[in-house]
C-alpha cells in the first residue's frame, strides 16, 4: 500500500528481504485499493519465506546460497518483464536509463547479497530486526545530504532505536554471529541508499523504475558472487529451495509491490 513519506511527500513501500520499491510514475496498471490491499498481504506472505526455507538447506553455504538466489531473481525477471511490457521494452529501458538506476541496482546487489549471506551467518530473528531500520537510517541519510527535515518524534525514534539495538545486539558482536549482525546491517544502509539516489534523480526531473534496477541488482548479485561460491555444492534440493526464494520469495512480490502502488 502507497502511503506518504514524511521526508519528501513522494509514495514510498517497503517490505523485507531488502525489497524497498519506489513507485514509478509510468506504470500502466492500476487496482482498486482492496485489491491492492489483499495483494499486499500475499506479497508479505511470499516475502516470509526466506528464514524458513534457508534453514531447510542440505550443502549449500554463504555465497552459493546468495548466487543461486540472485540468479533465479534475475532469470525470474527476464521473463516476467518482457511478457509485462512487451519483448523489447526492457532492453530500451536499460540502454536509455539514467545512471540513477545503475546506481540503486548496484544497491540492490548489495542488499540480497546482505541479506542471505547474514541468514546464514546468525538468527533470522535477528537479520529481520536489524532490516527493519531501514526507515530509520534512511531518515537520517536524507537530513544529511538532502537537509531534508526530521521532525522531533523522528529523532526520539532513531534514539531508541538505536539504544534497542545495542541493548539486545551489542554483546553478540564480538561471539558467534557477530559478523552477521554486521552484514545484516549493510541491507538497511544499502536500501537507505538507494532511496536517496532515487530522490536525488527524482529533484533533477528523472523517472526512476525500478524494476529493471532489481533486475540489474541480481545480476549483479549473481555476477559478483559466482567466483566466491565456487566450487557450486548445493544439491537438486538446494537449488530448488534457492529457485523459489529467487522466483516467489522475490522476483514476484517486488514487481506485484510496485502494482501495489499504483
């Protein structure tokens, strides 16, 4: 569902796994807003997925798990996309897009990257938790480089978030999973990112879709993580999990979540 962000007026929807959606402005299909509504619980539902279903793996580990799932997102998206808008139609958007979209599929590379490999690394309690501050370190990117302002209760939040964070997480750092609380905190900050490099090409007068800037993000994912999984170890189960993280768990409800914000 679209609703208003505090920071720059403009439909903003955010959901887990990294996948942080910013409606585009061309987008032909619209629905009625309880279908929309509906919609957006069954995205949730398939976005939930990921902790289970990564702790039914047999072989595969850290990088392998990220580059099976990228892959199957970015195969997922060649074809959803072209029967979508039409054969053709994505490959025009990509030669002709700004750079701002190269840069937040760069974000996205960075975030199911992240995010998987801190699934494997600690809880998946403890991944959700630390994703969810991408709200919050995404109000404080936006006060420091675009001076947009933050309101009062704003700051409360950050503050207490901040302190829950280092009450409940602190004294894991230096034990067994600290690692991964450090790269579970790259997903919020690399979201964060990516919605000021939108913003920022929203002020000079460019459309950012982004769609096509997930579909660059896993490949990228799955570019940059192929030579660290090597050799491959996953099973035929495995990689029918990580397809169905790549295809259900991600490629689907990021590109129903932008339907949803029509």
């Amino acid at each position: 569902m679209a609703r208003r962000s505090r920071l720059h007026g403009v439909p903003r929807l955010s959901g887990l796994a990294g996948c942080r959606v910013f409606a585009p402005a061309t987008l032909p299909m619209k629905l009625t807003h309880r279908r929309a509504v509906w919609l957006m619980v069954a995205v949730t539902l398939m976005w939930s997925i990921a902790g289970v279903v990564t702790r039914q793996l047999e072989a595969a580990r850290s990088f392998e798990v990220t580059f099976w799932r990228s892959f199957f997102t970015a195969l997922a998206l060649l074809v959803i996309l072209p029967l979508w808008r039409g054969p053709g139609q994505v490959w025009r958007q990509l030669r002709k897009a700004p750079a701002a979209l190269w840069w937040s599929g760069l974000c996205w590379s960075f975030m199911f990257t992240s995010f998987m490999l801190a699934l494997t690394m600690t809880s998946v309690a403890a991944v959700l938790v630390i994703s969810s501050l991408n709200p919050l370190f995404t109000a404080l990117l936006a006060w420091f480089f675009l001076r947009q302002r933050i309101a009062a209760h704003t700051w409360v939040a950050i503050v207490l978030a901040g302190l829950g964070m280092a009450w409940m997480f602190g004294g894991q750092l230096g034990g067994e999973g600290g690692a991964g609380l450090l790269v579970a905190l790259c997903v919020p900050l690399s979201a964060a990112v990516n919605w000021i490099v939108v913003q920022h090409a929203h002020a000079q007068g460019e459309d950012v879709d982004l769609i096509p800037s997930v579909l660059v993000g896993g490949a990228l994912s799955a570019l940059l993580t192929l030579p660290l999984a090597l050799p491959l170890q996953a099973t035929a189960h495995d990689v029918g999990l990580l397809a169905l993280l790549g295809v259900v768990q991600l490629a689907i409800p990021c590109t129903l979540l932008v339907v949803c914000a029509r």
